[in-house]
C-alpha cells in the first residue's frame, strides 16, 4: 500500500510540475515612456513597448488600443520565440496613467485574429502629456458648421429631371391601350432611375470634401464614406478615397468622440476610417507645431 501511494505521489507531483511549465510558458507586456521623444511624431509620445515571448511561437503584427476605447494602433513587428522583444510604439498621452489592450498576431491584416491577448499599463509624465494636442473643442467651433452642401448647379438638374419625369408618367397614363401602357411605364421608370444614379455618382455629385487650412485638415461628406491615408494596399485602392499620403493624427471635440472613434491607424503605412454623414473631423498633420487654437503647447523634445 505505501507503495502504491508513493507512486500516486510521484504521478500527482509530475502533474502540478508539468502544469506549472506550462503555465510559466506565456507572453507578458510592459509599456513605458520612452527615453528618447521624437519631435517629428508630435503630437504622438513614443514609448517602448517590450513583449515578453516565453512561447515557441512567432508573431508578426502588435495590435494595440486604449481600454476605454479609440483609435486602434496596427504596427508589423517580428516577435520573436523564447526571447524579449522590444518595440517603440507612439500613442497619445491623455492622461497620466493609461491601460492598453495589446493582441498578438501572425500579420498586419484588419481582420487578422488574435494569437496572445494581454494587457499593459503606462505612467506618462505631466510635462508629456498631449491631451490637449487631441481633444481641441476650440477648433471645432471654428469649423464645425462647415458642412457639405449639394452643388446648385445639380440640385438645379435634378428638379428639371423629376419634373420632366413626372409630366411623362401622366401623359403615358392617359394612353388608352394597357400593353403600352405598361410598356412605356416601366421603361420611362428604368430611364429615370438609371439618369438620377448617373447624376448622384461620385463623378458628377463628389461626396468627400476636404479643406486644407494650415497644418489642419478639416473633412465632411455628404454620405458616408471610407476615407484613408498613406499607402494604400492594390485590394482596398478602388474602395477608399484617399486624402493624402501623408498620415495625420485626429482632433476630438471630447473624450467621449476619442473614445468612440474607429479610426486604425497603421504607422508609416495607411490609415483608415468611416464617416457618417454632415460628421466633421478634423486632422492634424503629425510633426507640426502647436498653434494659438487653445492649445497648451507642451511638446517635449530632447
């Protein structure tokens, strides 16, 4: 019998050590100010991103966003197995500590799914902080009844169209034999569909508009479109209308709108997002100086 139990001993003990092993076999994240701050990513603050791959897995993209919500940040990266790897991300410094939900994946695509979930804190410095950089509710009173308006000239078109439209329709419901009646009804309805589809197209009603003024840039639409910027991949080229190449950092009115923006951005490649209609947003070109629009100015540069 003592046997027997120092053998269910032995068994239990090589248990709990094998899931231990497992247990210690994970990834682990630290995010830090870091040391050096770039004057060119401001308003953005660079911090050092260091993973922790107790795995026999590699990972090729970091995906990371605020707890709270808001822009989601896509950066390639090549983790690697067994080893601690570093990364310097840039991320708005709101406030003075901040909580990350950092994913692991095995490449930079939108729809890619998540391999290691983890979780990382920062403390930013007060002199750091960028808060006023990103939510700017005095910018948007000077533009946020900027909003987009149909041409004239093709409010004009349409009307004439409608109109001629309407007066056929009558006549044809006063010729007496059905057949043709019918006929001629269902092709004038065709016709005018496919001449108002015509008219309301991208190429004769634009539905983006995007006014430069300075270092900003303030967009609206007049229906909901996916605008983008940088270097666009060949699949989503037809799909996205590009502002610029360049890639600026979003202004918010309030918290609220950073926290519910949608916006992925991709770092020195592409970002995209979706705009509701008669929605203002305002960009800012990422590296230029704050100006006299509320804001607090408080770069740091080495």
């Amino acid at each position: 019998m003592t046997k027997k139990m120092q053998c269910v001993g032995l068994v239990s003990l090589a248990m709990l050590l094998m899931v231990a092993g497992a247990g210690h076999a994970a990834v682990s994240a630290e995010l830090s100010p870091a040391a050096r701050q770039d004057p060119g990513k401001n308003p953005y603050r660079s911090a050092t991103l260091k993973i922790k791959n107790d795995t026999s897995r590699e990972f090729s993209a970091v995906r990371i966003q605020n707890k709270n919500g808001g822009p989601t940040f896509i950066q390639p990266a090549v983790i690697l197995p067994n080893e601690e790897n570093t990364l310097t991300v840039n991320l708005p410094a709101v406030s003075l500590t901040e909580a990350y939900d950092i994913t692991l994946h095995a490449d930079d695509k939108p729809d890619s799914q998540a391999l290691e979930a983890l979780t990382a804190r920062i403390n930013w410095p007060a002199d750091m902080l960028t808060k006023n950089e990103f939510i700017n509710p005095t910018v948007y009173e000077k533009h946020d009844q900027v909003l987009p308006r149909w041409p004239v000239e093709l409010k004009r078109k349409i009307f004439f169209t409608i109109s001629a439209g309407v007066i056929l329709l009558i006549a044809i419901l006063l010729i007496p034999r059905p057949a043709l009646r019918t006929a001629l009804l269902i092709l004038t309805v065709l016709s005018l569909t496919f001449v108002l589809g015509f008219m309301l197209s991208k190429k004769n009603a634009p539905i983006l508009n995007v006014r430069t003024e300075g270092d900003l840039q303030i967009i609206t639409c007049l229906r909901t479109c996916d605008i983008a910027w940088g270097k666009l991949p060949e699949e989503v080229k037809n799909k996205w209308e590009l502002i610029s190449m360049e890639i600026p950092a979003p202004i918010y009115q309030a918290e609220w709108q950073m926290r519910e923006d949608k916006i992925i951005i991709r770092p020195n490649q592409y970002s995209m997002l979706k705009i509701k209609p008669d929605e203002v947003r305002i960009f800012r070109n990422i590296g230029s100086a704050v100006k006299d629009e509320g804001l607090s100015g408080n770069d740091v540069t080495d």
